[in-house]
C-alpha cells in the first residue's frame, strides 16, 4: 500500500490502544497485530512463501483468537485486502469471511463494526483478481439477487462457474418472488447452448437444486463433454467451487456428475459404463479410474447396482492400468459369490504385484480375497502369510472410512471356517510370530480361532482368551423398539444387531416388527453403519439375520 492511503492506514493503527485488548494467548498480546499487519503489507513477490503463510496464520490466531482483538483489527484487514499490492489478498478475504460469523452468537460490536466495513468490502467482488473475486462471492453465496447481479457483469470463466453453481443452490434454498425465480431459470437455460462446453455442464450442475431431472436428462451432451479429449483441460483451468482452493479436473467433475446422478440409478450406472466403454475406447486412463471409482460408490451404498457393477469390473479386470485393476479386483471381491463366473480370471491374477496410487496391497490381494469370498480353493495356499507379512513391521491401520481398501485379516479368515483344517497351522505359526513380536494382530487372530471353534491361545498361554466384547441384549420390548426405530428413520442405530439378537433369543416377532424387518429387507440400501468394504459384509450379514427372524411365529 503506497501513498497517503497507507500513511492513514498505519497512522490509524498506531492510534489503536492494543495493550488495553490484552493477550490472546500466552504467545499472542494484541500488541503483535500492527507487526504482524506490516509484515504481510511488507511481502512482496520475492519474500519467500513460509514467511507469508507464518504471517497470515499468526494474524488469524490474533483476530479469531479473541472478539476484541478481531473488532479492532478487522477495518485494517480490509485495508490490506483491498490493497492490489498485497501478496496473500485471497486469504485475507477469507479471514474477513470468518469474521463475518454466521449470524447467530456473533459479538454484536463485531458484527457492527463489520457491516460499517462492507460498503469497502463489497468493492472486492469487482477486484481484478479473479481469485479474489472467487474468494468474495463466498460472502454472497446464500443471496440469490447480489449472485445474479454479478452474473450480468462477470466474464471470467473461472468465476463464472463457481457463480453459477452457487447461484442454483441459493436459489433452490431461498423463497424467490416468481419474477426472480424465473430471471435464474432463464439465466441457466440459456447456459444448455452456450458456445462453451465447461459452462454448459456447469449450468446443467446448477440447475440440480432446481430441476431434480437436469442432470438425468442431460446425460448424453454431458458424456459427449466429458469425453472430449480436446476439452479435458479446459476444466482444470476454469472450474473452480466456492469452497475449494484448487480447481476440480475433468476427472473431479464427472465424479459430480456421476453423484448428482444417485438418486436415479439407472441413469448413474449407465452414466458409469458409458465412461467405462469410453476410457477403454480412447484409451483414457483417467476416465476408466472415474468409472471403477463411482462404481464402488454406488455398490457401497446400494445393492441393487450388483448386476450392473458385475460386468463393468470384471471388463476392467486386464486393465493396463494398475489402479483400475486394483479396484476391479476389489469391486469383484466386495460382491462376493455373483462374482463366481470370473473365478479363473481372478486366479490368473494371484501373482499380479500392481497397486493403487493411495491404498495397500495389490491386485494379487484382492483377487485372492475375492475368490475366498467365491469359495474356491485357489485362494488358500500361502493365504495366511501373504495376509500377516504387509503388518509385520507396522503398529496399525491407517485409512479413510469410505476407501476400497485391503480388508483386515480377520475379515478374510472369519468366513473360511468351512478351510480351517488347512489354514489351521498357518494360522498358529502366525499368532505365536505376533506373540513374541507382541505384534498388534495377536487379537485378531485369536478372534479368527474362536470364530472356528478352536482354542484361541498358545500352548502354554494360561491368560485367559478376552473376547470381543458384545452388549448385553435388551428385553424384547427394547429390541422392538430399536428395529421399529431404524426401520423408520434410516439412521444407523449402533444397537441395531444386537436387538436382532435378542429378538432372535425371545423366539418371536410381533406384527409390526416382522413388517419392519420385511421392509428393512426390501430396502435398496446397505443396511450398514460402515462406508468401506464392511458395508458390504455387514448388510450381507445383518439380511441372513432378518431371513432368520422372519421364519420365527
């Protein structure tokens, strides 16, 4: 900031009593804000990036530290933000962001003092930074008519875009008079022809909150789009959503597509195998990673989509690229005997070391586990070992709850009761390895020989075995209640099988309980609190119960 303009600003700063505010924390007195502000007015092109980001994060614990300290400062953070000259303007528009609050418990002085700043705040939505331009219209975004206004003005791409999908939400959230609704319906109309292909998908994006049959209906020119090499590109330069830092790829954003499309899943698994067939057509990595990815989202959640996921993964299965074959694999394995048919194809992989960019294991891993998951034979010799050797020298897991990741051991050998014979001896020479490495799946094997029946400890071991702990069952009149419950909101009750215990215990099922259990059984959805691969085999086990319960009088 040059001039006169910065000679005020630092004047005014000066004037504040900052030693009256206090300390934020021990590290922070109020009297670190002036010093922090110079050092961020003081960056320019050639001040190394540490610095600006040590900077930008000691003024946010200053401002959002305490209500005080950010009232005084904020008017200065919009000077700084305003400034073209400063280094790191879209953070400093999101720090102002977060000063705004949300409404509700937001210091009243604050609050004051930032509307008096918004007339000057409001001047950064016609910045010449497109950046920041994105950046601001976050304070915007839940306001139909302002959104609409930069609309008829904007011409950059890159904030056309994240405009337009956030001007369909608000509009979708907000009661809009009839002439208002229909000026955004005719903006985003208007959009399905425009010249550039990224801001038709993005209209049709848009329109979701408004017209759930958009996307559906849109299905073919949005293929077309997505599929077009030369306009591949385009969406990692130009698309970009309020929330995000960086711009969604081509990839990113058939992925939305392909979620907005869940609700019809007719329309999402043939969006799917469309990608499919046209990233082995033209030879597109990317595009077949898309489809194998969407695929398991869409098997995770609902089990109907089996018989279209079947063939898609087991097409994927000789993929050159080993990310999609991993994931094939283990598509295949999550469906378990419906994978039957592609048994010998998967043998043939055993040996396959190829693996995922960000998860464990190989091919070979999955497509062992998937044929354990058949029954078939091939799968046990050296199963025990090549399952504990990855765990060897490690102290844990660590993963995403919705990856399609490796299973835990004792989730492939559980099941295989009917092999115990000859897995048994692998079985133990592995648990006394962990044993005396006091290695971290000593439990689980032990819980994999009692769900066999055999002795889960070491000849020798006089420590008695600590099963999993279960929860008590409930009376039948609590069960029934749980069951009623769950079968009525859809949300996940974390005492849902135990109540299907005990319902099993007290040997009947009233009325309406045996009509929740038929509907809950009827239900396209993974009956599940899991989002891996567990979903899968919990709702396999939690229907075998209800087909129990459901014979009971």
């Amino acid at each position: 900031m040059f001039g006169s303009e910065a000679g005020d600003m630092w004047e005014a700063l000066d004037a504040v009593d900052w030693r009256a505010l206090g300390a934020v924390g021990p590290d922070h007195p109020a009297t670190d804000v002036p010093k922090v502000l110079r050092r961020i007015a003081r960056a320019d092109s050639t001040t190394r990036p540490e610095a600006v980001e040590r900077a930008c994060g000691d003024l946010q614990d200053l401002v959002l530290g305490s209500t005080a300290v950010g009232t005084a400062a904020l008017p200065f953070v919009v000077d700084l933000a305003l400034d073209p000259e400063t280094v790191p303007r879209p953070y400093l528009v999101g720090l102002l962001m977060s000063l705004a609050g949300d409404g509700e418990g937001v210091d009243s002085g604050r609050a004051a003092v930032w509307w008096q700043q918004w007339p000057r705040i409001r001047r950064l939505l016609d910045d010449g930074d497109p950046e920041v331009r994105r950046e601001t219209l976050l304070m915007i975004s839940d306001r139909t008519e302002p959104l609409l206004e930069r609309w008829h003005v904007e011409t950059d791409p890159s904030v056309q875009v994240a405009l337009l999908v956030a001007l369909g939400r608000a509009a979708a959230d907000e009661d809009l008079t009839e002439s208002m609704d229909a000026e955004v319906r005719a903006v985003l109309d208007g959009l399905l022809h425009d010249e550039n292909p990224v801001l038709r998908v993005a209209a049709v994006v848009a329109s979701s909150p408004l017209d759930p049959q958009a996307v559906p209906r849109a299905v073919p020119e949005l293929l077309e789009i997505l599929t077009d090499p030369v306009v591949a590109p385009r969406f990692g330069e130009v698309w970009y959503a309020l929330e995000c830092e960086y711009p969604y790829d081509r990839n990113d954003v058939a992925e939305w597509v392909g979620g907005l499309l869940e609700p019809d899943l007719t329309a999402a698994t043939s969006f799917v195998a469309a990608l499919a067939e046209a990233g082995s057509r033209m030879d597109d990595a990317g595009l077949r990673r898309c489809a194998v990815d969407q695929a398991w989202r869409l098997l995770s959640a609902r089990p109907s989509v089996a018989a279209a996921v079947l063939p898609l993964a087991a097409g994927l299965l000789a993929d050159p690229d080993d990310d999609v074959r991993y994931k094939a694999a283990h598509l295949l394995a999550v469906l378990g005997r419906e994978a039957a048919p592609h048994a010998d194809r998967l043998a043939a992989l055993l040996d396959d070391t190829g693996e995922s960019r960000f998860f464990d294991g190989t091919v070979g891993d999955h497509a062992r586990w998937a044929l354990t998951r058949i029954g078939d034979p091939r799968a046990l010799p050296d199963l025990v070992e090549r399952l504990v050797a990855p765990y060897r020298d490690m102290q844990g897991r660590g993963y995403d709850p919705s990856d399609p990741r490796q299973p835990d051991v004792a989730d492939v050998l559980r099941p295989l009761r009917a092999h115990a014979r000859v897995l048994l001896p692998a079985v133990r020479e592995a648990l006394q390895d962990e044993v005396s490495r006091a290695g971290w799946l000593v439990q689980d094997l032990r819980d994999v020989l009692h769900a066999w029946g055999e002795n889960p400890l070491l000849p020798g071991e006089l420590t008695p075995y600590r099963q999993p702990w279960e929860p008590p069952l409930p009376e039948p009149a609590e069960a029934a209640a749980r069951v009623l419950t769950y079968a009525a909101d859809g949300q996940w009750h974390g005492m849902f099988t135990t109540a299907l215990d005990a319902l099993a215990h007290h040997g009947h099922l009233t009325p309406p309980v045996r009509e929740a259990l038929t509907t809950l059984k009827a239900a396209d959805r993974r009956l599940s609190e899991y989002g891996d691969y567990r979903a899968v085999l919990q709702d396999e086990e939690i229907r075998a119960r209800i087909d129990r319960l459901l014979v009971l009088p």
